[in-house]
C-alpha cells in the first residue's frame, strides 16, 4: 500500500520537499510513506499525524465491535447501522448502498491491517495530533504519544484537542489543526 501511495504521490510531485499529513489510519500511512521517503534522500518538511498510533488507530470498528443484526429500530435504521461510528455518517447519508459498503469494508480491512503493523524508523520529526475525549480506555493521552517516540527520531511535537476521535474534522478542531500545521510550515526569515 505505502509503494502504491507514493507512486501516486511522485506522479504529482516527483521530488521534495514533501508535507504528508494523515488521520487515523491514513496518519500510519503517512509516516510509512515519509519513512520511505527519507530512505531515498528525499526532503520530507513535514509529517503530521492526526490520532494515529501504533498498535491501534482510535476506534475503528470491526464486524466483531457491531452488534448483530437485530432487524429494524424505531427510527428506521437497523441496529448494525446505528453502530457505526460518526464519521461514518457521511457515507450513510447522500451515497447509494455499493458505496456505503465499499467504505465500510475499507475500514473494516484498515483495522484489521494495523495492530500487525511496525512503523518503520523515522529520522525527522512528528507533529501529532491527539483527540483527548472519548479515548480508549488501553491508551490514554500519554501513552498514546509515548507509543511514537521508538519511531521517531525527531522530535514530536504533540498539540491536544478536546473532541473525540470522530471530530476532530468539525469546524472549530479543523481551525486549530489548520492554525498548527500553518505554523509548522512558516519558514523564520532571515534577520
């Protein structure tokens, strides 16, 4: 997947500096692919991971966390619909059934991919974003930083945003992501 990715990526922009910036699943993604990156002598200026970790991408849900199917609620929804998680609202609403289940399944296979997956060794640095509320219970806000730090051998610059791991696309959370990742893009002028 990481190979696949960065040929797309080099078909756009065949050389750095490059800025990668991932969520979730797509932030393990993201540092794979700077990993890589780095292993060609290319420039990566930036690598930004939005509630990702090793071992675990927030709460993916699984054919094994849905409930079964229990026919039909009061509000029309089945019960295994209602379970899926917020950010899966956009695909239930406004698209046809083909696919709702084709980004159903990816998120299926992505969760099922991670807990096998070793980030590969980093040299730069890791600008992380946490969602705090809400968190798994097995990863709390300092454990789920520390879980970067043996593959990263920069420095990991952590800000921390008070919404779930489902929101942190909502405007007010977006606006923040976007005010830290324009500040790491600054470049200091000479003086």
């Amino acid at each position: 997947m990481v190979t696949d990715y960065l040929l797309q990526i080099r078909t756009v922009q065949p050389t750095g500096p490059y800025h990668l910036i991932g969520s979730s699943f797509g932030g393990l993604l993201a540092q794979a692919i700077a990993a890589r990156l780095r292993d060609q002598d290319e420039e990566v200026a930036l690598l930004g991971v939005l509630d990702a970790y090793p071992g675990g991408v927030g709460r993916f849900v699984t054919s094994e966390e849905r409930p079964p199917d229990t026919g039909t609620g009061p509000d029309g929804a089945d019960e295994r619909e209602r379970a899926m998680p917020a950010d899966m609202d956009a695909v239930r609403m406004g698209v046809d059934d083909r696919l709702r289940a084709s980004m159903e399944k990816v998120v299926r296979n992505a969760a099922a991919f991670v807990p096998d997956h070793t980030p590969p060794p980093y040299p730069g640095d890791l600008l992380l974003f946490v969602a705090t509320e809400d968190r798994p219970a097995q990863l709390p806000v300092p454990e789920a930083v520390d879980s970067w730090r043996p593959y990263i051998a920069g420095d990991i610059t952590v800000h921390e945003l008070p919404v779930g791991h489902y929101d942190m696309f909502q405007p007010e959370p977006a606006a923040r992501i976007a005010r830290a990742v324009t500040a790491a893009l600054e470049v200091p002028a000479d003086v």
